[in-house]
C-alpha cells in the first residue's frame, strides 16, 4: 500500500492509499474538495478499508496527485484497515458527544 497525507490548497487534510493493483483511494477530509474528485471521475464510496473515501483508477492517479500536490508513501493493507477502524471508532464518539 502506498499512502500520503497533504493539506492541500483548500484546506483539506487528505490521505491518497493504492487501494489495489488498479485503483487507488484519497480519504480523509475530502469534503472540501468533493467537487473537484467528482470532477476528476472518481466514484464516492462509503465502506472502503480505510473508511469513506474515493476510488479512481491508476490511470488517473499521477494527475491526482500532481493536482493535490502530494506524494506516495508505503502503507501496508492492514495498516489501511486499521485506520478505517480508527476512523470509525472516532466518528462514532464524534456522534455519541
């Protein structure tokens, strides 16, 4: 797994992870860019490994990249699961407060 985590331009903390052989995903606070990954033709979906997020194809992703300004890093899968745990565990207290 290959992972980064950039504040891009808009604000936004995001997190780009190779999902598998041929997509990868960005997570993390995408809400503030969600209009220009739609516009990028990546599909929203809720129930990834690392959480909600969105998947592209590995055709696209140099041109994400470039456009969030960030860089791949290794990241192991279980890894990535363990941060849509950690994810989930966090928005399920956000919800309880």
């Amino acid at each position: 797994m290959m992972i980064t985590s950039k504040k891009s331009a808009e604000g936004a903390n995001v997190r780009v992870a190779t999902y598998s052989e041929k997509s990868f995903c960005v997570f993390g606070d995408t809400y503030p860019i969600r209009k220009m990954l739609k516009a990028t033709k990546l599909c929203y979906n809720p129930k990834l490994k690392c959480g909600p997020g969105w998947l592209g194809s590995n055709k696209r992703k140099d041109a994400i990249l470039q456009l969030l300004g960030v860089k791949l890093e290794t990241l192991t899968e279980a890894e990535l699961i363990a941060i849509g745990e950690q994810r989930k565990a966090e928005s399920e207290q956000q919800q309880a407060d």
